[in-house]
C-alpha cells in the first residue's frame, strides 16, 4: 500500500476537522478500507482512524427504538442480548456478515459509509427503515443511499449512530457468493411501525426497495403472497456467479424465506 | 517514523514501522515471530489470526500502528514451558494439521470460539471456520481437534482419533 | 512379540506437528538472510502484446532501489530458457513444437502475469512503489484463452512455431481395433465433457530467496520447492549454468504443494541471477494475487468420448479425443500430463479390450498448465466414470452392476490393458463390496424419499477408479520422452550411538514423512522411533533425489530408505559375526539384535553401530569403518492404488445449491504405514475433488483477462462446505516393490470429482438432465433445472 499519514482523533470534532483534509479517508473497522490500500485502489493523504472515539460505540433501546453506535463492531450486534431480544433478525445479519474476525472488527457505520452494493446492513437499514444519526445531521434511510458507493454523506461527515424503529417481524435471507460470501442476493424484509418494507442488497448498484412486495405483503402477510412478483432481471447485476436472471429469481427466493423466518 | 509499543505474548516490545506498516509485518519482520503467516492478500485465508485485546482479528488487516498498547497473543504465545495448550494437543492428536501453514491461524481462531462457545456443535464450528482456509486436510480432522480441544478444555479428555 | 506402537501400522502422531503448532516451523518466507532485499516483479496485464520499448531510468532512482532488471539484461548474460523436462511426439513421430520460456519474458508477452521486470530494494514496498515507475510500452495483440477457440483457423497465433496453436498431436491404441469393436456395438454411449481449469492455491504462496557467496562463489536458493534437487539440476544445467557443485537449492518446510510447486519457475533462476549481479541477498515473496497468475494451474481439457458395448453391457471399444490446454508455455512436466498421465488410464479399472485416444495439447494465452494432485489421472478418471455412468443410464442397467460387469477379476494378474499400462495387483469387487457397505447404498431410497418430503432432491453417485504412480521405471518413461530418471535416493545415517538420520531425496509439504519413513526406519532397524531423524529438501545434505510428486514418497522414497537400510542390515552382520566369533551366515537380524542363530548370543544394533566408529575390535581387513549407507531405488512398474468413492449430495432445487451430505472412500493404497496419516492424505485430496466438482474453475474473459484473479472470485472450499468424510481402506499389496505400499496422496483427487457429478445427475435424473459439467455451481444446477423444465413443458 501507499504511505500516508495517520491520525487517531479521540473526540468526534478532531475527527471532523481531520477528515476536512483533501484526500482524507475516514476508517472505521477498516475491513473494506485495509483491503483496498493493500491493493493500491487508493491514495489517501491520510487516514483518520475513528477506532479510539469510544462514544461512538454501545447499544441501547429506548423511546421504542434500537440505536447502535456506528463503531459497534458486527459481532458486538450479534451477540448483543438488546439486538437479539428487539430485532432478532438483524442479530442474525450481523453474525452472517463475513467472517468471525471481519465481525470483530467490522462496524456497522463503516459498512453504511462504504456502501459496497453486495454489503448486508444496507437491506437491515433500509428494510427497517432506519434513520443514520451523523456528527451534522438525521438522514433516513430512503433518503441515504444513492448508488454504487454513494451516500448521501458529504465530506467529512461521520456516522455517529443508527436508529432503527423496533418492528413486528423482520428478518434477512442471504444467497451468498460462493466465493467471497458477500452477498448475491439478499432481502430484508420487516413489518413494523412504517408498514412492510422489502429492501434488497447484491442485485444491483445499491440497495433498493420492491414495492410490488411490499404492498402484497401488507395486504398478505405470507410467502405465497409474493408468488407471482418478480423483479425484472433487466435490472439485477450479471457476474461469474450469477447471471442477472438467477439473481433475478434468487430475489423472489430470498425474499419468501425472509418472510418464513420472520414468522 | 512511528513508532509501536504494544504487549505481545505477555512480554513489552515495539518497534519503528511505517504508518502503512501491517500488525503481521510487524510481527513477522520486525518482531521475529514467523508463527503468524500470510496465505492471501484480500483478508480471506486466515492464515494471519492472531488475538488482539483478546479478540481473534487478521493481522494482515489491521494496521501496527492501530495496536498501540494493544495486547497481542499469536501462535508463539500458547505453549507453556514446553508444553503445548490443550487445543494444540488436540490439533496434535487428532492430525489436525498438514503442511502446517493454516494451523497457526486455525488455533488462534479455535480457541475465539471457544471462549464464546464452550461446546460447540460440528456445524458450529465449520461455520466459525468461514474465514480460515485450509488446502491440505479437507477440514475433517481440523473440525474434529477443535471438538476435542474445546472439551479438553472444558476439562473433558480428548478422545482419541484415527485408530 | 506385540505390533510396535511406533512401527509399521500404528497411528503415531506426527513428529513434525510441535514445531507448526508451536509456530516454529521454518517457512521460506519466514528466512531472513543477513543484507537481504526484497524482489518486485512486474508482469504483463496483457494477455497478449508487443513489449515495444522498457524504460527503468526512473525506478533505478527511487528510494531504496538497488537495482532494475529486464528481460535483455537477463538474455545479455546468457540466460537459458526455463526447460520442459518432458518431450511428446506427434502422430508421425516428429518432436512436438517446444518454445523457448526466458525468465523474464522478451520482445512479447503471453499471458497475464508474464514477468517482465524485476525491481530489487530494501524493502518489499520500497520495491513496489518503484515499480510504478518503470515504463513498458506495449502494444496489445489479439489473445485467445480457449481451446476450441485455439484451433480454429485464423485464431491469434501464440508462437510462430506452432502453427495452429498446436504443440503435439498424439494418439495411443490401436484404432483399427477400436473401429471394428464399434462396428459391432449394441449401443454406444457418448459424452462431451470440459475438465474445468483449477488454480493449485496451497496456502503457502511461492517464495524464493537468492543468496551469492562472492567468496566461494556458491549460489543458494532457498525455495518453495517439491523437488530440490530437480530444481537444481534445470536451473544450474540449463538457465544459470552454475555447476551444481556451485549450487545448493534448500526447501524448508513448505506449505502445500499439491503439484504446484514441482516445476522449476521464472522467479527461482530470476532471484539467484540477481543474487549474484548485485551480491546481495535478494527474496521474491509471491502475494496471493500473483500466484493466481503464475502457479501453474491444473486440468483444463474438452474431451469427446464414445464407448461401445454389447448388449449385456460389456465394454467393447473405447474412442477419446482431448484437446488439452498447455497454456502459455510449456511447464516443467506439462506435456506428459495429457499423455502419459493421462491416456494410459483410460482402461480404468475395467476390462475393455480396445482403446484409442488423440490428444492434441494447444497453445493459449493463458497461464502455463502442468501436473496438479492426479495430473492426468483424474482427468481420465472422471471422463471414464462419467461415460460409463452414462452408458448404464441408457442401457437401464443399474451403475452398480455394469461396473461389477466389467471390472477386471481379481485373478486376472499381472493385467496388460490395451494402453500400455500392467496392473499388478487390485481386488475391485472388494473396494465396491466395502464402500457399498459403509454408505448403505442399500438404504438409499428411504433417504431419497426422506429429502423429497423436505423439498430437496437428493442423488448418489459412485465412481470405481484406479491411478498410477510412482511413474517409472527410469528407462521406460525416457522411452516416452521423459528427459529425467524416476528413482529414488535415501542415505541411512547410522551415528556411533546407535541413532540414525536418514536423508532422503523425497520432499515433505505436508504428507508427514518425517513420521512416516521413522516408522519404517523403526521397525526396520528396531530402535526407538525417537532414535531415527528424517532430514530432506536440502540438496547440500542428501545425495540427490526427485523430489515428492505422483504419490511416489513411499514407494519410490521408502522402497530406497528400505534398500539402504538392507546395506546397513548386511554391513552390520559381518560387523556382528566378527564380534560374536560367528560365521556371517549363521546371524539374523530381528527386534534391533544381531544373534547367533539358536543361541541367546547377540549384539544389539547400537554396539554394532559403535564397533563400525570405534573400530578397534573390528575386522579392518575386509571392512571399512563407520555404518552409512546409500540406495538409489528404480521402480519396476508403476503402483496401482484403486478404490470406490461414493457421493451423496441433496439439491435445492429452488437456488441449485448441493450440498454433500455423504461422502465414502474405500481405497485400496497397499501396505498402511500410519493410517491416521493414510486417511488425512485420502480427507485432502477427497476435499480437493469435491471443489473441482462443485467449486473451483479459473475462469478468463475473452481477452485473456483472469476473471477469478483472487478468493474474491475463486471458490475455495471452506470447512461449511465439506461433510465429514468417511474413509476407509482394503488392502492388497503392490507386488513388485519391498513395502508393498502403492500411494494415498492424490486417490482423493481422482475418485472424487465423478463420484460427486454423478450423485448430481442422479438428482436430476427426474428433470431429464443426463450431464451437467464442472464445477456444479448453484448457478449452472438452477440453469439446467429451468432448460430442463423449458423442454419438458415444450
């Protein structure tokens, strides 16, 4: 990897100021980033390394909602008892996310920044209809994600938290990617305070709501509901591992075993 | 240049690295401690575990520079005296082990599960393995020491293997 | 007397295993030489092009670069071209088209990852920022990457020399047999089939590291090598011209090879090169990236095949024709694989009468194809297996029976099939009878209806092979255009105390020899098996060897660690009658004494051994000193492992994802030295079949670009993906070597893979499905769901 310069601020205004920095990254757990500088894709001037801001890490429930610090790492949701008692299907996102120690390092607030089109929390986030809490601002999530590694993050913004309405039933069925286990298709489906939300990462440039779902569900809660709904698979990515009509159907799949494991 | 003071095994040591510096570079090069190696170069083989404030983390993908007072356990750190940890007996005992290349990454994050799951199931613990890749023993065996070794551990005796 | 619990036949836990579990195994990356620098080497990102024009001015003035190397500096110094150590002829006896293969490639680049320049620093990053810095000035070609593709008229030429792609044209078998036997068939049953192309992946990634001793003037090479002294004997001979007196190649412990690290490579004689142009030095560790790119990757044939039975179902005539991949250039061993390997197995273990194969190795702008775990064998083993699966579907003779049908009896040896190879012992039946069993084959249609009921489509599959190795003898294989000897060197190493080191030519990467060979050296020589060190890989200790590849260690090595210590058995009998006043006749050798038959007179081994250093009650006259001694082993024959592997895998048929739930090996591998040893290399190699079958392919884009250039895209097989694998064995003994061992390290590899794709179309049999390539990835099963469902519904 190239060098750069390091910094390891200990207050959210540090880091701020750091990231203003032409050429700055931001790193959380550093699980996509680290890869990425060891294959020189990128050059930052510096990396700010958010590791030792500890407000930003916990997990806590109230006024009827889940909110998780963005440093928390995936397997701290996994395993946490608050996660897995308000949402037990983003428990389960959390512990099939990677590996045990991408899960010990990897954050949910580095997940959402990078916005890697295969990533799993993007489909909790939008599914849940969460709201990402910044240094700046609230974004909700319909309002958050803009494409293939885009947000709605300006320079030098930092996720601080996640807020997630609690819901009924929700959870998460994934077809990963034989090889790197990232996800091919996966859908996030929950039924909660904001109505049925259908929410599907790894078909295409980001992750996206299926609306047609979303209003059989509402009407039906059930996997027969979605039978006939299909996304066109005129809009789903093609690869070596799957063509853009089995992501396609892979969609319809994932989302009615979503729905059985939501019960 | 930077320069890294950390706890590695139990004992004080640092170095001068680079910001751009690995842990297991610095390990490995800086520090002598070759146990630790480097199968892959996108964070997938495992090869590198290592515990770091006693979490089982890649050291291939986490900067020196981030484990600035951080506490470092590898593969060097676990027989004591001589005498090896109940979970490598168990890779011992149960042929757990080939070419020895993956092993040392397969015990550190061996021993990860264990401490969150005591007694883990046969599917437990090939999921665990997700990011330890190992090309010589199919797994099998590899599966089976990390059983015994969790019961050793759990102050049941090893079963025997392949007899 | 009681079985030693450290002889031979007894499970003893690996000697090897405190250092690698202890994290002090000695890898080459893991050396460090004293003024040491590091190698970056650039390589090609076309498939295909024109070097034009290198410029290096500005890399030789980076930050700690020491020097910049190319192509033309390597040719100025009369380099060689990296040797093929296999020549195969074509139809009409001509010499197949053998291109040269310089280090650093010249003038034109082949494939993605041809190395082009070496830049050498202080550091591995100081080395690769320079790098950046170097200017190629290509001018890209069209490339092609595909067999069929290769051949067509007017495809990109890869070579001048080789007009249409073509490096030989080969057959095997008597053709005119083959025609009439089909002529006369009742059925035939064809199947075209791909064996996909694999990447080796041993965890270790290739590392060398040149070291120069401006006084001596030796050269060391430490590197990731299967076969030191091979490697000493190509690159000193051939590419360097170092004597080999002046040469030591060292290869500590390595981590896997798997086939991958037999060949002698571009970067050895590249970091020894510049070891002695800049006196230092200079290591060269491959990142997982470039060994995707530059390890020698495995299989990648398109084969078509016919095979003509009678009406009960007895194979009459077989006819193959393969088009082989070689690659880019031709790898150390590369030709004999499609060939030798290959071709000479296709009677399998059956009793067909009449084979004929063509094979026609072709050149693509692709990395170099050679021997990966079976080389050859699994190749034909799973067109064989396949094709006979096919031929009992059709015939609706159950797979079962056509394969007891014709196998060939037990009493049948010494067998000549009609493709050159003698089988000289095996009990088929047995191996099927035993797998049977253990997979209740019996009970599979409750377990088939079990899976129906939960939505899943549940298949088995069998697949009854044989492989050859420990390829030899020495004066047959040069017959065929071998250009090196196949034996075996060991040295036995009796120290005046009565303990031994043995020095053996044979390479450990995992197989666990320092155990294995203890145990016979234990039992031979009836001492503690903590008395007996194994040393190998370091061409400056052991007298010469081959190395460890073709499932050989014990049949070649052992056959010659079994010789020597014959001469140290008889040397230490004259040395013993000599002390016991006995005629030499009248001494036996048992338990580690020398006795005086019919009395309780003896000497044990370690007195003898003493007598030979301090010889001063010692018969001088007739004998020399000391107790060492060396055997070169030549096999008589190939060794013929055998077995039956089944496969029981259940589908989902709504995302194409198999699982396999079952899996048996029954293996006929000879004498079991450590059959905890036995059943790990059976577990591996088993491993490694299942991943052909349902994971791994390298796959390339039309342009030559390597689309599966890292484990992002590859699929390597984890541990969620593997069942626990039954293994067992049923013996009977190689009869032509003194162990009566025949190998266990690649009849994973071989059986798996056919075993695996017939449980597949098994599953799929309801939908029509007849075949389905490799590797049966959940994509490609979905597919040949919905066009088998398009079909039916049209």
């Amino acid at each position: 990897m190239y060098d750069f310069a390091y910094h390891r601020p200990t207050n959210l205004a540090d880091a701020a100021r750091l990231a203003k920095e032409a050429e700055a990254k931001l790193m959380a757990g550093g699980m996509t980033l680290i890869p990425t500088l060891k294959q020189r894709l990128a050059k930052p001037s510096a990396v700010i390394d958010l590791g030792a801001i500890s407000d930003l890490v916990g997990i806590r429930v109230e006024g009827g909602r889940l909110t998780i610090g963005a440093l928390t790492t995936h397997a701290d949701v996994a395993r946490s008892a608050e996660v897995r008692r308000t949402i037990p299907g983003l428990a389960d996102l959390a512990n099939g996310i990677g590996d045990p120690q991408v899960r010990n390092r990897g954050t949910i607030g580095g997940s959402l920044a990078n916005n890697d089109p295969a990533a799993d929390y993007p489909a909790a986030v939008l599914g849940l209809g969460a709201t990402i809490q910044t240094n700046e601002r609230s974004i909700a999530a319909d309002d958050y994600f803009k494409g293939l590694f885009e947000t709605a993050l300006k320079e030098g913004e930092i996720i601080t938290a996640v807020h997630f309405p609690i819901p009924e039933k929700a959870a998460y069925a994934k077809f990963p990617n034989p090889a790197s286990r990232y996800a091919i298709i996966g859908v996030f489906i929950a039924k909660g305070p904001q109505g049925v939300r259908v929410a599907v990462t790894g078909a295409g440039n980001g992750v996206f709501r299926v609306k047609a779902m979303e209003d059989a569900l509402a009407k039906n809660w059930s996997a027969d509901a979605i039978n006939d709904i299909t996304v066109p698979a005129s809009e789903c990515n093609s690869d070596i591992h799957a063509s853009s009509e089995y992501r396609a159907h892979l969609i319809g799949v994932m989302a009615k075993r979503a729905i059985q494991a939501a019960g | 240049m930077p320069h890294v003071s950390l706890t590695v095994n139990g004992k004080p040591a640092s170095a001068d690295v680079e910001n751009r510096t690995l842990l297991v570079q610095l390990l490995r090069e800086k520090l002598g401690l070759t146990g630790t190696h480097v199968g892959c170069d996108t964070s997938q083989c495992g090869a590198c575990v290592v515990h770091v404030n006693g979490r089982s983390v890649k050291s291939c993908t986490i900067l020196a520079v981030q484990c600035e007072g951080a506490n470092v356990t590898t593969i060097e750190g676990l027989a004591t005296d001589g005498k090896l940890h109940p979970m490598q007996e168990a890779f011992r005992e149960n042929h757990g082990l080939q070419c020895g290349f993956c092993t040392p990454g397969m015990v550190m994050s061996a021993l990860d599960l264990v401490k969150h799951n005591p007694d883990p199931s046969e599917r437990e613990v090939r999921e665990w393995l997700e990011g330890n890749l190992c090309r010589c023993t199919g797994y099998h065996n590899i599966v089976k020491s990390i059983l015994a070794g969790a019961a050793a551990m759990r102050g049941q005796p090893t079963k025997a293997a392949a007899e | 007397m009681a079985p030693r619990d450290d002889g031979i036949g007894a499970a003893v836990r690996r000697k090897e295993d405190f250092r690698f579990l202890t994290g002090r195994g000695l890898y080459v990356d893991d050396i460090v030489r004293p003024g040491q620098l590091y190698a970056y080497i650039l390589r090609s990102p076309h498939a295909h092009a024109e070097i034009r024009a290198i410029d290096t001015a500005k890399a030789m003035r980076a930050k700690g670069v020491v020097a910049v190397f190319t192509g033309a500096d390597m040719a100025k110094d009369n380099v060689g071209s990296l040797p093929c150590g296999w020549q195969v002829k074509n139809k009409d006896g001509s010499p197949m088209n053998e291109p040269p293969h310089p280090p650093l490639a010249v003038d034109r680049v082949r494939h993605v990852g041809d190395p082009v320049a070496v830049v050498i620093a202080d550091s591995r990053e100081a080395a690769k920022d320079a790098a950046e810095l170097v200017e190629i000035d290509y001018r890209p070609l069209p490339a092609v990457v595909s067999v069929a593709e290769a051949i067509k008229p007017g495809a990109p030429q890869v070579w001048d020399i080789a007009p249409g792609n073509t490096c030989y044209d080969w057959e095997i078998g008597d053709k005119a047999a083959v025609d009439a036997a089909f002529s006369r068939a009742h059925h035939v049953a064809r199947i075209e089939l791909v064996n996909n192309r694999l990447v080796p992946n041993a965890m270790e990634p290739r590392a060398a590291i040149g070291d120069f001793d401006p006084a001596s003037g030796e050269y060391t090479l430490y590197t990731t090598s299967q076969n030191p002294h091979v490697i000493r004997l190509l690159m000193g001979a051939f590419v360097l011209h170092i004597p080999e007196s002046k040469l030591r190649v060292y290869a500590p412990d390595v981590g896997g090879g798997f086939g991958s690290k037999i060949f002698h490579y571009a970067e050895e004689a590249i970091v020894t090169w510049a070891a002695g142009k800049v006196k230092r030095p200079v290591k060269w560790t491959a990142e997982r990236s470039e060994s995707f790119m530059t390890d020698a990757h495995g299989r990648d044939h398109v084969t078509r095949a016919e095979l003509a039975l009678d009406r009960d179902g007895k194979f009459l005539g077989l006819r193959v024709s393969t088009l082989a991949n070689m690659g880019a250039y031709l790898s150390t061993f590369a030709p004999c694989v499609p060939t030798y390997l290959y071709a000479t197995l296709l009677a399998g273990v059956y009793t067909t009468p009449a084979i004929y194969a063509e094979v026609r190795a072709v050149f693509t702008n692709t990395v170099p194809v050679d021997a990966y775990r079976g080389a050859g064998r699994p190749e034909a083993t799973y067109l064989l297996e396949r094709l006979v699966d096919v031929a009992a579907r059709e015939m609706n003779i159950d797979p079962v029976e056509i394969r007891r049908r014709n196998f060939i009896a037990p009493d049948a040896f010494p067998y000549q099939t009609p493709v050159a190879l003698q089988y000289d012992s095996g009990n088929y039946h047995a191996t099927l009878d035993q797998a049977l069993k253990a997979a209740d084959w019996a009970g599979f249609p409750k377990r088939r209806e079990e899976a129906r009921k939960r939505g899943k489509l549940r298949g088995i599959g069998i697949s009854t092979y044989i492989e050859a190795c420990g390829i030899a003898p020495s004066n047959v294989v040069g017959a065929l255009g071998a250009r090196a000897g196949l034996y075996e060197a060991a040295e036995v190493r009796v120290h005046p105390t009565g303990t031994v080191t043995v020095f053996t030519g044979c390479h450990s990467h995992g197989q666990g020899h320092e155990t294995t060979y203890a145990q016979l050296v234990a039992e031979g020589l009836g001492i503690p098996i903590e008395n007996v060190e194994i040393v190998h890989g370091d061409t400056a200790k052991i007298p010469f060897g081959m190395g460890t590849y073709g499932s050989r260690s014990l049949a070649v090595g052992g056959s010659a660690i079994v010789r020597a210590m014959d001469k140290i058995i008889r040397k230490g009998k004259k040395i013993a009658s000599h002390l016991l006043e006995a005629a030499e006749a009248d001494i036996e050798f048992k338990d580690g004494k020398f006795t005086v038959a019919g009395t309780d007179r003896s000497k044990t081994f370690a007195e003898v051994a003493l007598a030979a250093y301090v010889p001063h009650n010692y018969p001088l006259d007739e004998l020399e000193p000391g107790l060492d001694e060396t055997a070169f082993y030549d096999p008589k024959n190939f060794t013929f492992p055998a077995g039956c592997h089944i496969c029981e895998v259940e589908i989902d048929p709504d995302t194409g994802v198999t699982q396999v739930v079952n899996f048996t090996a029954v293996d006929d591998v000879g004498r079991v030295i450590n059959p905890m040893i036995v059943e790990g290399q059976v577990q591996g190699g088993v491993a490694q079949g299942i991943g052909q079958a349902l994971l791994e392919n390298c796959v390339y884009d039309e342009n030559g670009q390597l689309l599966t250039g890292s484990m992002m895209d590859y699929t390597m097989p984890r541990a969620d993906n593997l069942p626990s694998i039954a293994v067992s064995t049923h013996t009977t003994l190689c009869t032509h070597n003194p162990l009566g061992v025949k190998g266990c390290g690649e009849v994973g590899a071989i059986g798996a893979p056919p075993a695996v794709i017939n449980a597949i179309v098994d599953a799929l049999s309801s939908y029509g499905i007849t075949h389905i390539d490799m590797p049966a990835t959940p994509q490609r099963v979905w597919k040949a769901i919905q066009d088998a469902r398009m079909k039916q519904a049209a």
